[in-house]
C-alpha cells in the first residue's frame, strides 16, 4: 500500500508514522526529515531548503516535488509501498505524485487525516524536542524522555527545532489551515480519505490509525 499521513505541524504526523511503518511493514518517509538531512549534508537541495523551513514557509513546489519523488523511486519504496508524512501538502504536489506513482504502476491508497485542535498543536510543538541522530521525538509534557535532554532509543542529544520557537510557529499553522487543508477535498473526492481524532493519547491514536488503515482496503 502507498499511505498518506495528513495533519496539521504539531498533530503527531512523526510520532504516528514511526509506529505506524512498523506494524505495517512499510517505509516511512518524512518530507521534513529528507530537508533536515539534506541540510544538514551540505547538498545543494538543503541549502536552498534551509531559509524556508528555518522560517516555517513550504520550500517550493519543484525543488520538493524532485527531492521526494527521486527519494521513492527507489527499489523498496515501490515494492513495499511507502508511508508518506509531511508530503504533499499542495495540490500541485499531489498531482504531481499521482502521475509520479502511475508512471511505475502504483498509487494512493489511502489519506489518513489526523485531525487536532490548533490550541492543542500550539502546545505539543512549543514543548517538542528531536534527537540529533534518528528524530525520534519528544515532547516536555506528554511525551518526556526518560533522562532529560538524551534520546531514550539511541542515546544522541535532543534539540528543539528552530521552526518550533517564535513566530515560526503561528506562520506554519497559518500555511496549513490555509493552503494544505485543500487536500483533504482532493482526496475525499478520490473517496481515500480517513479522518482519525489526532486529540488522544498516542496509544489510542495508534489504535484508531490502524483501524483506518483496514478500513481504506
Ligand atoms: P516537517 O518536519 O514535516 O514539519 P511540520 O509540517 O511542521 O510537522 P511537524 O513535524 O512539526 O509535526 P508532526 O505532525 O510530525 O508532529 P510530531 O509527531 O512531531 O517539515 C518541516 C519543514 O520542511 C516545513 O515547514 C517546510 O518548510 C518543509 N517541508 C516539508 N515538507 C514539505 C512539503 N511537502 N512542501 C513544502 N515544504 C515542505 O508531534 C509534535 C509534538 O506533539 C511532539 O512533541 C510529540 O511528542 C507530541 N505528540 C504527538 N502526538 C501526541 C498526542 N497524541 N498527544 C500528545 N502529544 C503528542
Ligand atoms: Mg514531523
């Protein structure tokens, strides 16, 4: 199966996808972790990436729509589907990865929308922290690591993102209520979208993901 994981920043987007690829058997891949990495690397595609993402704007609908589709093209994405987190998040992107999965036979099917209260997203990100090494993610209130500050599966540093302080915040959670939620009309008209009460505790969210899941077959 090819899943999409749609949410507003802060709705649990990585913290479900990690769980969810596993129980699957799928491969999660994060438009936000490939940015980071890239970044992080020093490549072309992470420098032109960084301003944008540091300043909590979308990184423009070419320069993403080629990183991730030559990302899935590999082998194992397309034999053993992918679990898509963060992308796409225009309807140009969208389309553009609809015509990427015919072109080798695949497509969606299913969009899981989780769906939280912008209050709520507002605390979940001004208290998450990432691990340097893997971004496995934390949260101060709901989610802590066991020992302060170290990441309690493969013991890198935690770090808070630069695009989860300040006015990032806001401005991001302005995009997607403004723009990314015209997806969910994209996909409902596809008849593939789930919607899944992202506002439970994780384990529940988990839960209630998976039935979706089984429901799209
Ligand atoms: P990206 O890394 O995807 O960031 P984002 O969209 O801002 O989404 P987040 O990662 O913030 O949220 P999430 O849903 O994954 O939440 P999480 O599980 O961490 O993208 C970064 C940037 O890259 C973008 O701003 C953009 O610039 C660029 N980019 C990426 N894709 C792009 C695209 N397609 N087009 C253009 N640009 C693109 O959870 C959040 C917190 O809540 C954590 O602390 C967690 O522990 C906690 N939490 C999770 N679930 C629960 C729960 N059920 N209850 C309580 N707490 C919870
Ligand atoms: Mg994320």
């Amino acid at each position: 199966m090819n899943i999409i994981l749609l949410g507003a920043q802060g709705s649990g987007k990585g913290t479900q996808a990690k769980r969810l690829a596993q129980t699957l058997g799928m491969h999660h891949v994060s438009s936000g972790d490939l940015f980071r990495k890239a970044s992080e690397a020093g490549t072309e595609v992470g420098k032109k990436a960084q301003s944008y993402f540091d300043r909590g704007e979308l990184v423009p609908d070419d320069l993403t729509v080629a990183m991730v589709l030559e990302h899935i093209s590999q082998e194992k994405y397309v034999r053993d589907g992918v679990l898509l987190d963060g992308f796409p998040r225009t309807i140009a992107q969208a389309q553009a990865l609809d015509q990427g999965l015919l072109r080798v036979g695949r497509f969606i099917d299913c969009s899981l929308y989780l769906e939280v209260p912008r209050e709520e997203l507002l605390h979940r990100l001004s208290g998450r922290y990432i691990c340097q090494a893997n971004q496995h993610v934390y949260n101060i209130d709901t989610n802590p690591p066991k020992v302060p500050g170290i990441c309690d599966l493969d013991g890198s540093e935690l770090y808070q993102r630069a695009d989860d302080q300040g006015s990032a915040i806001q401005k991001r959670l302005d995009i997607f209520f403004n723009e990314t939620i015209r997806l969910l009309d994209y996909y409902e008209q596809q008849h593939k979208l789930k919607t899944v009460n992202g506002n439970h505790n994780i384990e529940q969210v988990s839960k209630d993901l998976i039935h979706a899941v089984k429901a799209c077959k």
